[in-house]
C-alpha cells in the first residue's frame, strides 16, 4: 500500500512554518500521511495568486480577503462536508473574534483558521514599562524618536481600515457605499501622515517582520509600534536580543480597543487534489482545540483556536501576548472580501503612502480611495 504524500505552501516566518512541520510530524505518526510544506514570502503570501498554488499544492495556508477571487477561480475545496458535523460545530464555537466567519463565503467555508490576529500594539517592556493606551500618547513618543510603523502595502491600508474603525466609521465592505467616510477618512489619513513624518521614513518600506525584527535587535532604541499585527513569535525568551511585549491598539475614538484590521491565516484544501479527503481530514485536526492549545503553539505557532488563547503555559511563556491582545481581536473589523478586492488593495496602499510622504489633500486622497473601491466589484 503506497503512503499518501500531501504538499502545503505556507508563508516564511517561524510563526508561519515551524507549527506546520512539527504538526505534519505528529500527523504521520498519527495516521502514516506525509505533509511536506514548502513556504514563501509575507510579501507573496499577500498577494500571490491562489488559484496557481492550488495547482500545486494540496493545502494551502491562506488570507482571508481572498475567499471572494477564490470562490471565483473555484480553486479551493469547501471544507463543509459530510461526516464532519461535529467537528465542525467545534471549530466555529471555538473561534476567536471574527476568525472562523471571515472564511465563509457564498455559503461554504474554505479554509480554518490556524492563526489569529489582528492589528494591536508591540512595545519593548526593558524600555517603556507599560505600554500606551491612548494615540495622543503614542504621538508623543514618536516625537522623541522610539516609535515605528510598518507601511509597506498592504499595511498602509491596513493602518487606515484601523484607524477609521476606531474612530467609530469603519469603512465598507459594500458596492453601494462610499468605502471611507468622508470626515473620517481625511481625519485617519492626517493621523497616519503625522505619524509617519515622525518616524524614520524607511518604515514605507517595511512590513511587521522587518519592524519586529528591528526593535528586538541588539542596542536597538525603538521602543514601540503602535498598529501592527501581533507576532507572538518576538515575546518569547531568546527569539531576539530583545523580547517584545504585546497590547490592545491605542485607543483614538470613544469605544475602547474595537475597529482594528482583522489578519490572521487560515488551512485550505485545493479543489485540484488528487488527494483531497486526507488533506480535509488534516485541515480539521491541526484546526482543532487540542492541537492548537499544545503542539501548534509549542511549536512556535499562534493559534487561531481560543483553546490557545485562554492557555495559562501560553500566556505565561509569551509576556501575556493572548490575553494583553484579546479584546482587540474580539472588536476586530473584517475586511472586503469580493472577487477584486485584491487588486484594490494593492492600489489603495500604494495612493496611501504617495498621501502620507506628500502634502497633497487629505481629501483628495479620499475621493481617489472611493473611486478605486467603486471599480474594484468586477
């Protein structure tokens, strides 16, 4: 009898990598299936076409903001099938915020989160102490030099989804609305334009990895990053040279930590496999509370499960990252998800950043948002 081999793609960080191999280990120990993973950049994992890794790879790990071009393409397996009822009414229970829903789509779900997160707050404890609660404090440290802000796109976009959310006018999600506010989109602009102006201009061209990596650097004086998205990797012991705690977002509205940027990733199954029930079958446990509150985050994992999150060993190898972060992920925004909003995500970065480096209008710049929305729905 020959052994059932499935390939998965995954995204390159420990975060990202690490869990999948040791998992895929226990798995064949488990059941004789091999799982072998390959992995690409957080650049690539972003905007990369799925519809190419599917033809592939067996199991991809995926963003949600894709489930509208993908259900499209048909690329993707439902993972809604029979003989799963149970475990499946599990795994939604067991969900963290919006990360199980941000995954279905036109009536099917296609894919599980394995990995939940969203836009917080990362800061040095040996430097700072506590960590801000308010933006007006946040600005206040940047004046002095210790803060950073990944705006490499999509973070840039991501940065304003946050902002106007928090301010009490997320923006849509829907073809027959503006999709920023007029009033608040020019606000959350002049806000990420202040920000930027004082902090090194370098963080255009930086994501989370590269401005996590930079504050845990030896002798590094970067003391904080106030919108990005947690990485529970940098809280642990020996990571880097610097450990980094994690918070709830600044508060810059009147409704507490709600409104950030919903990210995380979650486990697909191609429609091309030729070995698609045993790759369902894998997406279901590694998905599951049991897997997700001891191997995955043993591992180096973040789980998307809140067995993970509510784990007292968890919170107390990673500075608290779970529960400091918690409330945040609860009263997270889920973003668009239809079939062009990948492209108008990339474009819509772009226009931010030209905005924040520049002195054109604020407003200007939301007209042009509006408009690149507006064209988006194909």
């Amino acid at each position: 009898m020959s052994t059932v081999t499935l390939k998965g793609m995954t995204w390159s960080h420990p975060r990202g990598y690490d869990p999948m191999v040791a998992c895929s280990d226990d798995w064949l120990q488990k059941t004789g299936v091999v799982v072998e993973w390959d992995k690409r950049s957080l650049q690539d994992f972003e905007s990369f076409p799925v519809e190419e890794l599917a033809r592939r790879y067996d199991l991809i790990v995926i963003d949600h903001p894709h489930v509208g071009q993908i259900t499209a393409e048909n690329c993707l397996a439902p993972l809604d099938v029979p003989g799963h009822e149970a475990a499946f009414a599990a795994l939604a229970k067991g969900s963290v915020g919006a990360s199980f829903p941000s995954y279905h789509w036109q009536g099917h779900q296609w894919a599980f989160p394995i990995d939940a997160a969203t836009q917080v707050l990362a800061f040095r404890p040996d430097r700072l102490g506590v960590a801000p609660t308010a933006w007006a404090d946040v600005v206040d440290l940047a004046r002095g030099g210790e803060v950073l802000l990944p705006l490499r796109p999509p973070h840039s976009l991501m940065c304003l989804f946050t902002l106007c959310g928090n301010l009490g006018r997320p923006c849509s999600v829907e073809r027959d609305h503006p999709f920023i506010d007029a009033e608040i989109g020019v606000q959350a602009i002049e806000m990420i334009r202040e920000l930027a102006a004082l902090t090194d201009p370098a963080c255009t061209g930086m994501d989370p990895i590269a401005v996590l990596d930079r504050m845990g650097e030896e002798g590094s004086r970067d003391s904080l990053a106030p919108l990005i998205y947690g990485y529970v990797s940098y809280s642990l012991k020996g990571f880097r040279a610097n450990r980094i705690a994690f918070a709830d977002m600044p508060v810059a509205g009147t409704s507490g930590p709600r409104g950030s940027a919903l990210g995380g990733t979650g486990i697909a199954v191609s429609a091309f496999s030729a070995n698609r029930e045993a790759a369902i079958d894998f997406a279901y446990w590694i998905a599951g509370g049991a897997v997700q509150a001891d191997r995955y985050w043993r591992s180096g994992g973040q789980p998307g499960h809140a067995a993970g999150w509510e784990d007292d060993a968890v919170n107390a190898a990673t500075l608290g990252f779970y529960r400091s972060t918690r409330r945040t992920l609860e009263g997270a925004w889920l973003r668009p998800r239809h079939d062009g909003y990948m492209p108008f995500q990339e474009a819509a970065s772009q226009r931010i950043n030209q905005a924040v480096t520049s002195r054109e209008p604020a407003a200007k710049v939301v007209g042009d948002l509006n408009d690149l929305f507006a064209s988006s729905f194909r």
